[in-house]
C-alpha cells in the first residue's frame, strides 16, 4: 500500500509542478530535490502529440511548421533541463538517463534542422567515447547517430547523395560492429530506396550475408520479388476480411488497383477521398479494389469499413507490417498502389499519382 501511495504521489506532485501549485511543506517534503528535478524533467520533455484531425486530412505546410516549431521548443527546455539535472545531481541514479536524453534529444533537433547544436553533441560524444566504461550498445548508439547526422547534412543534395552517404556509413558501422543487426536495416533502407540493379545487387547481398538478420534476408527476398514482378501476371488470392474468395486471376478483362494500406496510416486515410472517388465513377466500366490492410485489430478495420462505405474486398491477418503479403512483396511504406491491367499484369507499383488519369489510360486498352 505504501509503495502504491508512494507512486501515486508522484503522478500528482508532477501535476503540481506543472500547473505551478502548492500543496504545503508536510507534502512536498515527500519528494527530495532530485525527485522535484526528475519530475519537471520529465514533464519537461512530453512532445505534444500529432492532431487527431491530421488522422484523415493532411496539414498545410503553415500548420505543419506552427506544430514543428512547438516540438522544437519542447525538446530545446528538455535537453537544458536534462543537463541542469545531471549537474546537480551527478550521483542521483536517474544522472545517467538525463545523458543519454540529453544526447537523444540534441540528436533529433539536429535532424529537425535546428542550427548550433553540433558543437554541444560532439563535445558529449568525446567525453562518452573517453569513458573506458562505455558498453559496447552505448557506443554503438554514438557511431550509429554520427552517420545518422552526416547523412542529414547532404539532404540538401538530393536522396541520391543520401543514400550514398547512408551506405558508406553503414559500411563503416558493419566493420566496427560486425554483429549489430541494425547495420544490416540501415544497408536494407538502401536497398529499399535505391534504383535499378543497385538495389538489387545489395540485396542478393544481403541475402548471402551470414550475419545479416532473418527478417531483412526475408524483406530482401520480397523486395527482389516485387522488382521482378513488374511487366510479369501478378498472382494474388486470399480469404477477404468478409469471406469473399477472392482471386486477383479472376478479374482478367478488368483494370485492378491492389492497395496497401492500413487504417492508422495517415496518408493512407487523406488518399481514400480519391480512392474512393475513382472507384465511384470507374467501377462501372471496369475497375476493381483489392485492399490489403496492415491492421492489427479487426474491430477497427471494420467499423472503418462500414463508415468510409469501401465495397471493395479485404485482405487481413491482423499483423500489422508482418502482413503476409507484405513481407512476399517486400512492402516497406505504405500507402503503396499498384495497378494490374486487364490481362493480370502488373503494370504500374506507383499508381497514387495521377490514379484516376492511369485507370481510364488502361481502360481504354
């Protein structure tokens, strides 16, 4: 009970500390100093949540910025307060926590674009990468954020450069520390954006690496498939969400767009108002949906259904992006529309933009 009493303390000596109150000496007296500091640390450095509205309608880039700007301001009172913790209270078990948020969050305003930080993060790094104490992960944490920043620098150049960038670093980091798999997702993140037989090459050699993880040998050989699938007859069938069989074969002399997507994706909710409009006025003349959903609650995949009003059919096994034919067709960002033509052949693996121009093109064959 009084271990219970003890946290519930807290969570309200938080609130009070955040709303500026005071509950007397006798209750305050509960928490020492550097409990208060860790508290208003803590509150400190919540980031406010994305609007819900952003959910189902995209924000202009005046709102996007206005949130942006909120984050920033948050996270620039949580690095100093983090700092101001550790410094007063150095021996405090909680001091070696506020060094790595600090570190965490001066990292992130980095890649938000927030200028005049770099000096301060370089100037932790050598102080940690001195420490012969420093755990294998924590040093790994340190070398994986460089790359991390060096990429971010050449932004500005284009995702070519980036990309480059990405590669190289992860090279380094595969040398260093051979046995850290996620060098092997950021030499994936390659594979997953680079163009032609790059993208290939590095995937078939990740697919020979020994030390790579299973689950990027797997999305390698999904990727390879869907690369390879393109201008070929796409095969597809499954069980739909409300039992239709549904069998992508079966719709020969019809256009279909195979979507996948998910109910808590935002882009993929700001898209279906066109989606849907599409389907409303060519489905008449021949045009198919195949949803596949990247959901892990049925519930709420249905009851997003029924209010959008989407008649198309459905493929769920509620496991979100170990979705069977996401992992087959290596799937890395959804939404991702392809577009099947009336002979079954796949035709199209970008068929967002411009959707309704490319439906009635393919219409029209």
């Amino acid at each position: 009970m009084k271990i219970i009493y003890s946290v519930c303390l807290r969570g309200v000596m938080a609130a009070v500390l955040a709303a500026g109150l005071w509950l007397g000496p006798a209750l305050a007296a509960e928490l020492s100093e550097a409990e208060k500091a860790w508290e208003e640390f803590q509150l400190a450095s919540r980031t406010p949540p994305t609007p819900k509205e952003w959910r189902a309608q995209r924000p202009t880039k005046e709102e996007y910025e206005k949130y942006l700007g909120t984050v920033k301001e948050t996270l620039l009172r949580a690095v100093d307060k983090a700092k101001d913790f550790y410094t007063r209270f150095p021996d405090d078990p909680n001091a070696p926590r506020a060094r790595r948020k600090e570190y965490e969050f001066l990292n992130r305003l980095i890649s938000m674009g927030q200028k005049g930080l770099e000096a301060r993060v370089v100037e932790l790094e050598k102080a940690r990468l001195a420490d012969s104490t420093l755990s294998e992960e924590d040093r790994f944490e340190i070398r994986h954020k460089q790359v991390e920043r060096r990429v971010h620098a050449v932004q500005e150049q284009g995702t070519a450069a980036m990309l480059a960038e990405l590669e190289k670093g992860a090279r380094e980091l595969q040398k260093e520390f051979p046995g850290q798999p996620e060098v092997y997702e950021m030499l994936f993140s390659v594979v997953a954006n680079a163009e032609g037989e790059k993208g290939r090459e590095l995937a078939r050699e990740l697919l020979k690496e020994p030390r790579a993880p299973q689950a990027v040998k797997e999305r390698c050989a999904g990727l390879l498939k869907r690369l390879e699938a393109l201008g070929k007859p796409l095969e597809l069938s499954f069980t739909a969400l409300d039992g239709r069989e549904v069998k992508l074969s079966d719709y020969k002399g019809k256009v279909v767009l195979v979507d996948f997507w998910a109910t808590w994706c935002g882009p993929c909710v700001a898209e279906l108002p066109n989606v849907l409009k599409t389907y409303e006025e060519l489905h008449p003349k021949g045009f198919e949906i195949v949803g596949i959903s990247f959901d892990n609650s049925k519930e709420a995949l249905q009851k997003f259904i029924k209010e959008k009003n989407m008649p198309w059919p459905q493929y769920f096994d509620g496991k979100a992006w170990g979705n069977k034919f996401g992992q087959e067709f290596g799937i890395t960002a959804i939404p991702t529309m392809w577009l099947v033509d009336k002979k079954g052949v796949l035709v199209d693996m970008n068929a967002r933009a411009n959707l309704a121009d490319k439906v009635r093109k393919l219409l029209a064959e």
